[in-house]
C-alpha cells in the first residue's frame, strides 16, 4: 500500500501500555473522519525468530488492538484463540515459553513468507492491517531488523523476550543493547508523516526497551527535533510504579534514579516540548514545567476503552495547534 501522505497525527508506540493510547487516538480520530491521518510508529526491537516465524509482538499487539481482535485480559494476542498447534508443538518436545495462539499463528506465516517473498517489513504491515479493516498506517520503526538485548546481573545479556516472557522481568538490568541498530534508517513513510504531522505523541511505553529503541534508528530523532509540530509524551510512570511493565525496575537500576514522572521529563529533556502527567502526580506539575515543558495534567490511567479515547482527547486539545 501507498504512503497517502495524510498522516497528521504521529504516535510511537510499544505493545500493550502503547496500543491503549494508540486505540483512543484510532477512536477519537475516527469519529472525526480523521482515522487515516494516525500514523503509528512501532517497536520493532522486540522482533524474534519462533518456530522458524517472524514474530513481531509489538506491532501484532497494536494491530489487534485497534481491529478489535486483541485479548483485553491479557493485552496482547488473539481473544478466544486457541493453542492446539502450540500444544503438538509441545508433544514434539519443543520449548513453548513463548505463547502463540492458533489463529496469531496466520499472522506470523503470512509475515515470514512475504518476508522470504522480499517484501519489506513496512509493505507488509500494511497489507496486513489493511486486511483488518484499519484506516490508519501502523509503520515498523526500520525496515531493518533490530534485536534489543539486556545485561541482566543474573544471567548475563538475553534477549529481550527472554528477559519479558520467559524469566517474567525479574532480572536486574544493568545495561541494554540495540543490536542491528547501526544499519537501521527510518523508510521513507515515517519521514513523510513526521515532516507532515500536527503533532507528535510519544505513547507511555517503555523508555527504555520500547521507544528507545525508535529514537535509536538513524534518522528518526533528527526527523522529531526538525519537525514543526510539538513532541509530547505521556508518562509511563505513575505515582512511582510502572503502567505496565518493568519500567520503573530498569529506571532504579539501569539509571540509578528513583521512578517517577519527574524521572521521566528527564529522560526526554530536549527533545520533547509537552508533557502528560496523571492527577496522581500533581504535585510534580510546577518542577517539570520549570523544566520548560506545557504540561498537562489529566488521568492517564486506562482501564477502560473510553478512559483510552478521553485521555486522547485530552492531549489532542491540549497540544494540537489551532
């Protein structure tokens, strides 16, 4: 499919802490007949090799968001998808740490086989989402593949999945590696729709594993700082614990701060202008606008689709230029 070149609205995104902002954006947008002018930019890092598939979990997690398809116990995966082809996997005596449902399994052969077809990774995302019934573009961060890495003291450095899914994030993360990352440029479809945006949403995933890893690929921060439309992020941090995931580990041991939103505003210092804060963390308001950021606060926390699309609807208004 076609860049259209009507994106506006640009989000980077993770997995399930991101696709819930992403699903209230696609929500709000929508309603407005502005769905194709959502592009969202996702982690790819997280990518992995699964039975000889291509997994790519992040973008696979937003995708079924924002369809409608997702497990909204779990947040990710397939809702009612069974597991019998992981089960003979089983029978075979294969390591199945890694969960895959029936159906998610589609995905990932008709990803892998594309791939050996010489398609590229963004080409591909589209025809799948596209597939899905979805207006907006979900765009890989590179069309190059990245793996993230993490040097944990337990066990030395690991792939990312292995640290998440099959050890359950209880290592200590000393440092953290983008492998790939040198040879990796952001397509021609991302530039377009960062040049072309109104604004620019860094979604409250992880800093360090899910959007570091986007500002990491050649190009990409370079294209945010020069674009003329205002960068703004919504803390993963809240009240000093994590949204979703280990976030506010890796902050205390791989930066050596104590979690919090403030820690957050520092992390981003210089590249992003606006700042979304929770009412929890009110009291953090004035310290990090002295930073010089516009800061809004507002409930950033989702349980709900309409939290999702309120908290949308909150930044749009606050931070689109009029």
């Amino acid at each position: 499919m076609e860049y259209n070149g009507k994106n506006k609205i640009v989000t980077l995104c993770g997995g399930v802490g991101g696709a819930k902002l992403a699903l209230g954006l696609y929500r709000c947008l929508k309603e407005r007949g502005r769905a194709n002018d959502l592009a969202i930019i996702g982690n790819t890092g997280d990518d992995l090799d699964m039975f000889g598939l291509h997994v790519s979990p992040d973008l696979d997690t937003v995708m079924y968001t924002l369809a409608g398809l997702s497990n909204p116990q779990q947040g990710w995966g397939i809702a009612d998808d069974t597991y019998r082809v992981l089960d003979l996997f089983k029978r075979y005596g294969e390591d199945t740490w890694f969960l895959l449902g029936d159906q998610d399994f589609a995905t990932h052969i008709l990803r892998t086989r594309m791939l050996k077809e010489g398609v590229s990774l963004t080409e591909i995302t589209a025809t799948l989402t596209v597939s899905l019934g979805l207006d907006c573009a979900l765009l890989p961060m590179s069309d190059s593949p990245v793996c993230t890495y993490v040097e944990t003291l337990e066990v030395g450095e690991i792939p990312f999945q292995e640290y998440f899914v099959r050890r359950g994030a209880t290592d200590t993360v000393v440092g953290i590696r983008y492998d790939g990352i040198e040879q990796a440029e952001i397509t021609a479809p991302i530039a377009a729709a960062i040049w072309q945006s109104e604004l620019v949403i860094i979604a409250p995933s992880n800093p360090y594993l899910s959007i570091e890893p986007i500002l990491q690929v050649k190009g990409m921060e370079q294209a945010l700082l020069q674009c003329n439309s205002p960068v703004v992020v919504v803390s993963p941090i809240v009240g000093g614990k994590a949204l979703k995931g280990p976030a506010a580990d890796i902050m205390r041991s791989f930066d050596g701060v104590e979690p919090s939103a403030l820690g957050v505003a520092k992390y981003y210092q210089g590249l992003v202008g606006g700042f979304v804060l929770d009412v929890s963390d009110d009291a953090l308001a004035e310290e990090i606008a002295a930073m010089g950021y516009q800061v809004l606060v507002t409930q950033t926390v989702m349980q709900t689709n309409e939290d999702k699309q309120l908290l949308a609807e909150h930044i749009l208004e606050e931070f689109l230029p009029r």
